[in-house]
C-alpha cells in the first residue's frame, strides 16, 4: 500500500540566540526530532522513513527544521504480549487467578477479549493498534526535542515560566499545507515568520513548508541554511580580500561565529594606521578576532597589512559609511594594544618577577612565583637529560610567567607566552629563552604544533609535570565530569612532546623529582606510581583512533614500562606482531605458559639444566632459545622490540613440538622442575616486549 506524505516545518523565532552555539543547536533540534519520530514508527521506522530528508536551518533569531516526505500515519500494527504460564492462570475450578487478572489489569484487557490466547503454554495478548494520523503526535516531538537541547542555562521572559535559551517571538508549525494549532514555549503556533531585522521585518505568510527557505530568502533578506550563510561569507571574505591585492586568514572558528551573528551577510574591507604595524601581529589579530569579530589578512610572504574584513548584517547603500564606523572602532583598540605593548617593554620581564610572589596558583600548592621556583629546577634537570642547556631552561622557567601581570596579558589573556617571548627578546634574552616562553603552552590542542627547542621542551614538560603531581598530591584529581586545572590535556601533551620528540625520558623518575619539589603534600606516599598510571591510562584513547586494539595496548600496560616513548615503540610492535601468521599460536602458547607458571610458583631465575633434558623436542627449544639470547639483548638495547617479537615468532615451531611432545608435569619434580624453567626462561623473553598472552 502507498502511504500518504507531507512535509513538515517546524520554525522557532527568538531573540538573538548565541553565535557560539548556534550550529550545536541546530544540529541537536534537528538529532532529537528523528529520535522522536523514529520512536512513533518504532521497529519499522528505518523502513517506513526511507525517503524522508531532514533540512536543518539556523540564523541569529530563527531555529527551523523542514522534514520533507513524512508520512501522515503510523502504520496499524500487531503485538503478542507474552504472559504468564497458562497453569497458574485458572484454578481447578476454572476460574481466573491473581496472576492472569493482573496481567490483565496491566495491559487492559478484559478476560472475554478476542485478543486472549494461549501461546506455547502461556497466556498471550495480542494486542491491535489502529493506524493513528502522525499529525497529532508531532507537536509532542517537538517539545521533548526542544526540552532535550543542550542549554547549559536557560532564562524567563516576561510574567511567563517558560524557559528557553532566549525569549521566544513567534512558531511556525506546518504539516502539508494546514497549521498544527497548538502552543509550543507559551507561543500560538501558526503560518506566519518574519523577515530580516532591517531589511523586511514584516509577517511573511508560509502557504507550504517547502516555501520556507525561498521566501525568506528572495523577500525577506534572510539565508537560513547556516552551511550557505558561512560558504557565502567565506566566498565574500576572499572576494574583499582580493580586491585589495591581499589574502584573508579565515579561522574556521571565527566563519562559525560570524555566520551566526548575520543573516544577510555583506563583507566590507577597511584599513588602519600603518603605525600599529608596529605592534606584535599576534597582538593585532587578537585585538580585531576576539573583540571585533574582524578577519585578517596577509600579503604574500603572510606578513600582516594594515586591512581589516568585517561582515555587515545589513546591505548598505552607503557601504562607505559602515566601514568608516568599524574603522573608527578598531582605531581605539589597536591604540591600546600599542600603548600596552610600548608600556610594558620599559620594564624587563626580571623586575616582574616579585610580582609573581603575591598570585596564588593554588592554595596549597602555593603561588605562582613557589611553583615557577619548582619547574626551575625540574626544567634544569630535563635539559640535562636531553641535551640541553640547563642554565637556559632554569632562566626560561623563572621568568615564564612574568608576562602574566605585563598590561598587554592583561587585557589580551590568549596573548600569554607569546608577549612574553617578544619582551625577552626586546630585554636581550637568549633566543632560545625568548623562544620557550611562549613553547611552555604547546601543544595547546589536539594536533597542535611541539615545542622545538630543547630549553621550550624542557619547560613544557616541567610545567606539566608539577602540576599534576602537585593536583594529585592534594588528592584533587579529574574526575569523570570535572578537570579545573586540564590535567587530562597536560598529560596528552607531555606524552606527545615525549613520543613526538623521540625522548628517552623515564616518566616514573620525573614524577619522583617533580613530587620531591613540594614540601607537603598529603597524599605523597605512591603518588608517583598513582600518576604514572594515570598518565600512561591516556594513551589507550590515542591508540583506539588510530585502529590499535586495547588488548594491544593491555599487553604492553602489564609489563610496566616507564617510558612513554618505549611504551609507544612497544604497543607499535606488538600491534606488527599481530599481523604474523604465527601470532595466534604463540599467544595461545603463552597463555597456556603463563597458566603453568602461575599453578606452579614463581621457578626463580635458574636457568634449565640441558644435562637434565630427556625429549628431543625439549632440547630443541632450549637450543633455538638460547641461540636467540645475544641478539635479542642487542635489539633491546636498541629499543628494536619489533625486530624481537619478529626473532621470537621463529620459535612457533620448536615450541608446538614441545608442547605436542613433552609431558611437563613429568613424576620425577626434578625433570618436571627443569621444564618449568625453560618454560619461564620462554616467558621472560617475551615479556621484554610485552605479554601477549593477553592477545
């Protein structure tokens, strides 16, 4: 039977809602809508909404959604409703017991209803829903996909309780070409949106909701499809750009918020002093970003120009005019970022130092200036493992957070680091030094650019480093929904820096100097191994993108390795090792090594006595075993446990042939003991790498 459709719009119209996080709205409105309608259709929902299309749109005062080929009824359909066993339904009498009047009562079912059988011994209902039209459901969805979006804080308007993330103007509720009369937020639903702000902002009548996103667009000066809004901005912002013989840096981040903030987009280009040239780059673009929504743009060396684009809500017919009223807003912005800059550079970074003793870091981890004091000498220590220069990174720390009380830090805060760097060098700083001022914050994100110098590195890591000891050491961990101090983030990029860098640092002893810094910590007894676990915990979510198992990163965690780098090296090891064809038996073969082992005791670290073997296949395995020892103890001082796991998987063959042929429980415990200890001397190779018996 062809089932009947319509299309359905659903169309929200509000006060500005947050730029920020428009696209998450939308997306959520448009996710919690097919939830509920795939509950109305249930089992057959993936069938019955083949052919249905979902169109999210989203402007600065609109949320919409058009559900195109929806069918207008639910299917009637059959449900058996298992019951309890026909024999404690009746008694001798034949008369109904407790057990099938509330099966009966649950249901609501009359014991003289047609629908009441037996089915495989026990009493069944089969239960018959009509076709219901889906119309009056539909504002139901709507309400519960409205209640389910992810507002962190709603707010009231009005004498009215009703809550949204901003007050709501008006509803468009649309099935086919009638209205869904009902109330949704406290707002009448009807037929009826309105226009731009400025351009149209005048009752715009929808007759079907197809109609929706032309009208809005040819009459009412709005494009509500926020992926045409941002593409049309970015092709806008390009445009500009080349028209001044310039290129625009489009953050994506930026695009998303703009497109959120304008409905009929129109980019601009304006021009300021070439004097604030003068200023950090970084300064001036945090100064247009962040405060005046401004993009940037460069020349083709992407040396910074005295030009900004700005995206107008409105399409002005004096142009001109905008632009001179973002020119004159910019001006004062950047004159403050010069004068910041200007300001700050009459005083060394040193002189700010004793600025740092009255900032408190954290009350029991003491100031910022106790903690830049601890990564000093932790910083020192690093470098000297690493082959840097342990003056410089002692420098580097001491003076890494004095940029936090310069003007520009201040009132720019994303600029932390990056000024600093720029007065170090203005003091006569060592390059490097200036360098690891701003390389202490790197990786800021996933993906983000490493510190690349020694001494940055140094400072990155130790920076990381006292503070999780320090947080853990209070007993204030992470947990499952809060993470204040982003120990989470510092802990993936100290293993980034580590692995990425090649870093030959053993963690458990960093940890240990890191925690030794700290003169009272509650909770210092194991606290290094209580980190180390935590941090080392992080790598399993890294390995699960990149398609690694989590019995291969359990199989290296059960060995304990210390080192971040070696624990990669191991894990990409083991994770080649699963690909040999002789992979599977000799996990299995350890296992069942592990097995014996465990039954029998720990057999100490004798070596078997081969004048005590008596099979030949024993005697076999000994051999090929002991053949290997020199180069595998080469390959481990190599760090080479791809080339060791690979020597190992050699022996798949002496080792079947013991197993098929030797009896290790032998009578005489002497026999049975020497086995057990070429079995144990099997075990310890492979766990130079890892315990693969866990694969």
């Amino acid at each position: 039977m062809t089932m009947e459709i319509k299309d359905f719009l659903f169309e929200l119209r509000t006060e500005e809602l947050p730029p920020k996080s428009l696209k998450l709205l939308s997306s959520a409105l448009e996710a919690e809508v097919r939830k509920g309608l795939t509950g109305i259709f249930g089992d057959a929902a993936k069938e019955i909404l083949s052919n249905t299309r979902f169109q999210s749109y989203a402007t600065p005062r609109r949320l919409a959604l058009l559900v195109e080929q929806l069918p207008t009824h639910v299917p009637s359909k059959t449900t058996l409703i298992s019951g309890p066993p026909e024999s404690i339904c009746y008694d001798k009498d034949g008369i109904a017991t407790k057990a099938l009047l509330g099966f009966a009562r649950k249901n609501g079912i009359e014991l003289d209803d047609s629908g009441l059988q037996i089915t495989s011994g026990k009493i069944s209902y089969l239960k018959e829903e009509p076709e219901q039209p889906i119309r009056d459901l539909l504002a139901s969805v709507i309400r519960t996909a409205l209640d389910n979006l992810p507002i962190p804080k709603r707010m009231r308007w009005g004498a009215s309780r009703t809550e949204f993330v901003r007050p709501v103007h008006s509803c468009v509720l649309l099935f086919g070409e009638d209205v869904i009369e009902t109330e949704i937020l406290g707002i009448k639903t009807g037929r009826h949106t309105f226009g731009h702000r400025f351009h149209y902002n005048r009752a715009l009548e929808l007759i079907a909701p197809s109609d929706y996103e032309a009208t809005l667009a040819k009459t009412g000066y709005v494009i509500a499809d926020f992926a045409q809004r941002r593409a049309t901005i970015e092709q806008q912002i390009k445009q500009a750009a080349s028209a001044i013989n310039a290129q625009a840096v489009i953050d994506p981040d930026l695009l998303d918020e703009v497109t959120g903030l304008v409905e009929w987009p129109v980019a601009l280009s304006g021009r300021f002093e070439s004097r604030f040239l003068e200023v950090p780059a970084e300064a001036l673009v945090s100064s247009m970003k962040e405060h005046q929504k401004y993009f940037h743009v460069v020349d083709a060396d992407k040396q910074i120009l005295p030009y900004f684009i700005t995206v107008s809500n409105i399409e002005s017919t004096d142009p001109q005019q905008v632009i001179a009223g973002n020119e004159k807003v910019i001006r004062p912005r950047l004159a403050d970022a010069a004068f910041f800059f200007e300001t700050d550079k009459k005083h060394s970074l040193e002189s700010r130092i004793e600025k740092l003793k009255p900032i408190v870091f954290q009350a029991q981890l003491g100031t910022v200036y106790d903690k830049s004091q601890r990564v000093a000498k932790l910083a020192s220590l690093i470098a000297a493992q690493i082959g840097g220069d342990t003056a410089w990174a002692e420098r580097a720390a001491n003076l890494a957070k004095t940029d936090l009380v310069t003007e520009m830090v201040l009132e720019f805060t994303d600029l932390q680091g990056l000024m600093g760097s720029y007065y170090a060098l203005n003091d006569g700083e060592p390059a490097e030094v200036a360098q690891a001022l701003n390389e202490q914050y790197l990786p800021k994100f996933a993906g983000d650019a490493l510190p690349a110098t020694k001494t940055g590195i140094a400072l990155a890591l130790a920076d990381r480093l006292d503070t999780l000891v320090g947080l853990f050491g209070i007993n204030q961990p992470p947990t499952g929904s809060k993470d204040p101090y982003a120990l989470r983030r510092a802990t993936l990029g100290t293993l980034r820096i580590m692995v990425e860098h090649r870093l030959d640092l053993d963690l458990l002893d960093l940890l240990t100097a890191a925690a030794d810094q700290h003169a009272n910590l509650p909770a210092r007894a194991g606290l290094e191994q209580q980190v180390l676990a935590f941090m080392l915990e992080r790598f399993r979510a890294g390995y699960a993108d990149q398609g690694v198992p989590a019995e291969v990163f359990l199989a290296v965690k059960a060995v304990n390795p210390t080192k971040p780098l070696e624990f990669d090296q191991r894990v990409q090891a083991v994770n080649h090792f699963r690909t040999l064809a002789q992979a599977e038996a000799l996990s299995a073969a350890n296992k069942r090594v592990a097995n014996i082992l465990a039954k029998q005791g720990d057999p100490g670290s004798q070596a078997p006595s081969e004048s005590l073997f008596q099979e030949a296949a024993e005697k076999r395995l000994h051999s090929e075993l002991n053949s290997l020892n020199a180069s595998i103890d080469s390959l481990l001082d190599m760090g080479d446990f791809k080339s060791i796991l690979e020597q190992l998987a050699s022996l798949q063959p002496a080792i079947d042939a013991f197993f098929d042929d030797v009896m290790v429980m032998a009578d005489d415990a002497t026999i049975r003991d020497n086995r057990i200890r070429l079995l144990n001397q099997l075990r310890q190779r492979f766990l130079l790498v890892a315990d693969i018996s866990l694969l």
